[in-house]
C-alpha cells in the first residue's frame, strides 16, 4: 500500500520472490505488479480489496494509514500485516510520545519540552546551547528545523505554533536541544520481542549541493556506510534498538514492522533523535539494491511475530539519486512530460516517486519525481553510474543533486 518511491523499491525486491498487487501504486510500481486505484487513507476500499485478493501479506508503506490504525483493522480481518498498529505508530505520529519511550526505556538522545504556546517555548528555547524545533506531529519529513540562532528558533516556534505553517502536525513542538557529530538511520525490522537490521544508508537531507537549502523528504543516499561500523551499529542496538523493543513489550505495545531509528553519533556515543515506523524514503532504494533474497520471508515472518534470521547483503555498493521538480520542497508544477533512456545497464533501476501516465504518455506528478539506484563493486563506480543515467532522464525544470556520496569515494 503507497504510491511512491519506497513503495516502488520494495515492490520490485518482492516482485522477484512473489506475486505483488498495489494499492495505488504508480508507473513503475505497474511493471511488476497489478494496481488498484484506492489510496492509503481510504480504508474501508483496502479491506475489500484484501479480502478479494486473500494476500499472505500486506505491507503498508506510508506513515499516515498506520498512525490512523489502518494496520489494526487489516488485523482484525485476520491478515498478516507487516506495519506497526496505531499504538506503535504513535512514535511517529507523536514526537511527544516517543520522547516519553526513550526516556523510559534510558535511550540516550537529546534534553526536550513539548509546548503548544509560543511564549514559554521560546523562553526554554533560550537556556540551551543550540536550539532544534521540531513538530511533534508527522510532517512528511518537512517538521524539523535546525537552528543557528535564537532569532531562528523564534520564527521556527511562531512559524508552527501562530501560523500554523505545518497544521495539525506542528501544533504541538518539542523545543530540543542540539547535538553535534554524524548522522544516520538504522532501519530495524521489529517482530514483537525480536529484531534484526537492514544495512545502513547514509542520506542526504538538504535541497541543493554542500548541504544548501531546505530540509526535504531526501535527495539521495548511499550504502555501505564508511564510518558506520559493525561494532557502531551493534553499539546502537544495545543502546536504543533493543531497549526500545523491550519497553513497547512492556507496555503492551505488539509492535511488527520497521523501527527507523535517526541516530546522531557525539564524541563515539550514539544518541536517538528521532523514530519513525515505516522504511525510510529514499533509504529503501539503495538497501533493496544491496539485499539478496528473502525479503518476502522476512517481512512475513515479522508480521506474525516469529524470530527473524538476518538478510543476506551482498558485497556490492549501492548509490540513489533522487530527481526531482523545480521548485521542491517549495511549490512546484506537477505534470511536466518525463523521457528516460531507452536501455538501462543490468546494476540500475529507476524508482519512480511521483510520476503518473496521462494518455501513455509519463509525466511529473510530485516533487521527487524519479531515484536512479545503481550498484557496483565499489561506491565510486555505483555514483559513477546513478549520475550517468541521471544525465539521460529529461523533464522541464528538473534537478538534483550533484554531490551524492562525494565524500565517500575514496572508500568501498
């Protein structure tokens, strides 16, 4: 269930390991699958459509069906649902909520308030060393900003808390202190008491080259990861993941599906800055370029709460390019027509985000249009290869980034 990017990839790695149906799906989704025009939040049409289909699995991509209990239902009618229930998905939903599991579990992250008043967010905001405000709601990705100065923090809180810029979402903030260091996100596939990791993508969350502009859904990423080592990641398990599954056990919280934890590395320590409770955008992309096979078994096995073996990860590097409209994060205009190459080499596919086909013909349809996934033996000659068959993608005002795993060339 989804329609975009993420959905393509995990649909593609399924596709070769069984028969997929989508719901809505997109253009390339249609290559590997059936589609069906009923989106995520309409409910009552998913449930007919799973009791037509009789799947062994269902998996749900985007966040918002799974904050509003969309997996809770599909559970009721006796399917297997890979994707937490709405309890579980608060830690997405709830910014506020999540803050709470950390610190009942002792996950190390950052001090935090939430406020639903400006005034006494801005007062807190000042007795820190640096300043991040985030929504506490679910804001696709856009509810976090980065401050470099209180003057920022101030338009960040007014911006959510008077304009209600963000809506629903940003009207309660957590006025959170900054950490320093490196980043990145650990996606953990979560079986009730059980768990087991997929391999670390490094994204790249700014608009433009050198981490410039606007914070947006993601604009490219790659995988493995340098500085993320074995020891760092199994550091980060002992530390938040399994801590983590332990309390939502202990407090009846059932939860199967993907914990994506965002982790902020300082001074060799690792602290939890956010979780969210589907697979990351564009993440997934490069990991199901770099999984072998299982896939299928795996998430089936989540979804009715068995132990989960490790997937099989393949030497190979990956790199993603996200293409996008002009104009994103900010307004853009969809339905620009979309040419691609005609071939594609064996170690690249094109994800599609937000495409559609008007009159056979495919067109723009979101901000992040399209991700070009290539692999390669070493990260060097996957970027090589993205950027080359990003060169022959074409659609007015497209643009993306240029320096996707730049800084990691030199290494695998």
């Amino acid at each position: 269930m989804g329609s975009g990017g993420r959905e393509h990839a995990l649909a593609w790695k399924l596709a070769q390991e069984a028969e997929v149906f989508a719901a809505p799906g997109n253009p390339g989704i249609a290559t590997v699958g059936d589609c069906f025009p009923f989106k995520p939040n309409d409910h009552a049409s998913l449930r007919i459509l799973c009791k037509s289909l009789q799947p062994d699995l269902v998996l749900i991509g985007p966040e918002d069906p799974l904050i509003a209990g969309l997996a809770d239902e599909l559970r009721t009618d006796r399917f297997a649902v890979f994707g937490p229930g709405a309890s579980g998905a608060r830690l997405e939903g709830s910014k506020a909520f999540s803050k709470e599991i950390m610190a009942k579990s002792g996950v190390p992250t950052a001090r935090a308030v939430s406020f639903t008043e400006p005034a006494p967010a801005k007062e807190f905001a000042r007795s820190l060393n640096g300043v991040v405000i985030k929504a506490s709601g679910a804001a696709l990705g856009k509810g976090v900003v980065v401050c470099n100065s209180i003057e920022e923090a101030d338009e960040a809180i007014d911006a959510m808390l008077v304009e209600k810029s963000l809506g629903e979402a940003g009207s309660t903030i957590l006025v959170e202190e900054k950490l320093t260091g490196k980043e990145f996100s650990l996606i953990t596939i979560v079986s009730g008491k059980h768990f087991t990791s997929l391999p670390v993508a490094q994204d790249y969350k700014r608009a433009l080259d050198n981490d410039r502009g606007p914070n947006t859904g993601g604009m490219g990423t790659y995988s493995p990861v340098p500085w993320v080592s074995d020891e760092l990641v199994k550091k980060t398990e002992a530390a938040i993941v399994a801590p983590t599954v332990r309390n939502l056990n202990k407090s009846g919280i059932d939860f199967r599906g993907v914990l994506f934890s965002g982790i902020m590395v300082q001074d060799g320590k690792p602290y939890c800055l956010e979780y969210n409770v589907r697979f990351g955008d564009p993440e997934t992309q490069t990991i199901m370029m770099r999984l072998g096979s299982g896939l299928s078994g795996l998430l089936f096995a989540a979804a009715i709460g068995e132990i989960l073996a490790p997937m099989p990860v393949k030497d190979d590097a990956a790199v993603s390019v996200v293409v996008a409209s002009g104009g994103y994060p900010g307004p853009y205009e969809p339905g620009k027509a979309v040419t691609l190459p005609a071939t594609l080499p064996e170690n690249v596919q094109i994800f599609h985000a937000g495409t559609q086909r008007v009159q056979g013909q495919l067109m723009t349809a979101g901000g992040r249009v399209l991700s070009v996934s290539a692999t390669g033996a070493t990260i060097t000659l996957a970027r090589e290869t993205a950027y080359r068959v990003c060169e022959g993608i074409g659609f007015d005002g497209m643009y993306y980034r240029k320096d996707i795993a730049a800084e990691a060339v030199s290494v695998r």
